[in-house]
C-alpha cells in the first residue's frame, strides 16, 4: 500500500512539472450553436487556465458528436439536449457514454416569430395552413444543420400539420441568425426554427408558435457528455464539468454579448464577473 501512495504522488508531481503545451489534449466536440460555443469555448478556457490541461476543441455534426463519444475519438460534448431532442442519439450511445449531468436547464425548440407578426395572423404552427400566410412568408421556414434534433423535429412537424406548401430550408444556426436578423431590420415575416437559450432572444422580442401536437417537445436539459472511462482518466476535469451550470437568463446575456461582440470576450467578461462561480467548478468548495 504504501508504494502504491508514492507511486500515485510521484505521478501527480510529474504531471505538475509537465509542461502545458506537453500534455495529450482533450478532444471536445462542438457545433455553431450559439449556447453551444459559448459554454464550449468557456469550459475550455477554465479547463486550460485552472487544471493546466490542453484542450482541442473539434468541430462536428451533433451525431458526429455522439459517435465520437460512443467511439472515443471524442472525449467530451456539452451540447446534449436531453430527453428529446437528442433522444434517439442517446439511445444509440446507451452504455457507451458517461453522462456528467446538466450544464443548464430550461431549454426548448420551437418555431418562433417576430412579435409584430400578428397574432391573429399567426399564433399557431397550424396557423400556417392558410394561402395567404404562406404567401407572406414567401412559403419558406428557416431551419438550421439539416442532421440537428430541431430540424428533424421539424421535418415530423411540416408533415404532421400538413405543410407541404412550405421549404423547410436547412442551414446552421449563424446563418439562421442571420436570415432572422435582416428579416426584422426589413420588417418582414419570417419563421425560424428556434430554440433557448439563444441570443436572439436577448436581442429581439420574439414568439413561439403554438404546438398543439407536442411535436416539438416540452421543457429540455443540456448535459455534458463524456467517452467511456473519462471520468477515471481525467478526474478533475470530469468533476469540473459536472459542477458547471449556469441560469438560463444569465447564459442568454452572455450570447447576446458573444454576438456583439466575440465569443471569447465575452467568455473574458463572463469570467470576471463571476469569481466565486468558476471557483466552485474548479474546487467544489463553496
């Protein structure tokens, strides 16, 4: 036993004297989702900044993502959206991914509007179905990356309230940003496949949509997700990730923040102003 404890203190000081730059990184899979890269990029700072572990941050398709993980050609995603959007992912990867917990809760995905979109015009998904609407909105919904949970939900809910006369038009979700955006400075009809938290609505006062049909799902939780034995091989970064969360109102400030101004100062910022917070994740003392 006790050159098993010298063993394990010998190994601890040499991953001490490691240089940084030295050590095998952890390989972190992401997508250009605003919640997403913002919590990515800030996790990666405090990993690297705190635990002195390298970090490479791989970008890749959500199902990329998860074969990744179930593979280990990942070690960790923070972007599962739990229990369904992601549904069928995680069923796929069951017994192949250790599950960190919840990284913020509170999420959702819907179709929305701008508010000065009447609502006697447009309240419902299935407000949709009437001639002169879809001649409004040019017959077309802005979707986001076509492989996303949200636009396959989407797909199920053109078909289900009998859409057909409208182009699901698929994209990533900066470009969606982006179509919203310029729609609203025109002040024109737009419906974009949407989902909280996200900038835009810190930004713009939007609505969603009515889904009587449930078919874009209720209240989500987004977890961090990790390869098989991750846990057992990085410690503490796993430990840290499992004490990260933030409130959704707080995160959506900080994406309209990223938007205007980059993703990294306003991880910069995000940092600075809560302390005691990233203190926590590092150490779990409060």
């Amino acid at each position: 036993m006790k050159n098993a404890l010298l063993q394990v203190a010998a190994l601890a000081l040499a991953l001490a004297a490691t240089p940084l730059a030295a050590r095998e990184p952890i390989r972190i899979g992401w997508t250009a989702w605003s919640d997403g890269v913002f919590v990515t990029r800030l996790a990666a700072r405090v990993i690297e900044a705190e635990l002195d572990q390298p970090v490479e941050l791989v970008r890749a398709g959500i199902a990329e993502q998860y074969q990744g993980i179930a593979s280990g050609r990942l070690d960790a995603m923070l972007m599962s959206w739990q229990p369904q959007t992601h549904g069928p992912y995680i069923r796929r990867v069951a017994g192949r991914a250790e599950d960190l917990g919840a990284l913020y809760t509170g999420g959702r995905l819907g179709w929305a509007v701008p508010a000065y979109v009447p609502r006697d015009a447009i309240a419902s998904i299935a407000d949709l179905d009437d001639a002169e609407v879809r001649e409004r909105l040019g017959g077309r919904i802005t979707g986001i990356e076509p492989a996303s949970g949200l636009m396959r939900l989407s797909r199920r809910a053109v078909s289900a309230y009998g859409l057909e006369g409208y182009t699901l038009e698929p994209g990533g979700g900066p470009a969606m940003g982006r179509a919203l955006t310029g729609a609203i400075e025109a002040g024109e009809w737009i419906v974009v496949t949407a989902w909280s938290p996200h900038w835009m609505f810190a930004a713009f006062d939007l609505r969603y949509l009515d889904d009587e049909r449930g078919i874009l799902g209720g209240s989500e939780r987004v977890h961090a997700l990790a390869r098989p034995g991750f846990h057992a091989d990085h410690p503490a970064v796993a430990e840290l990730l499992g004490r990260m969360w933030l409130p959704r109102a707080e995160l959506e400030g900080a994406l309209l923040d990223a938007h205007e101004d980059s993703t990294n100062a306003a991880v910069t910022r995000y940092i600075e102003a809560h302390p005691d917070r990233i203190a926590y994740w590092v150490s779990g003392d409060h």
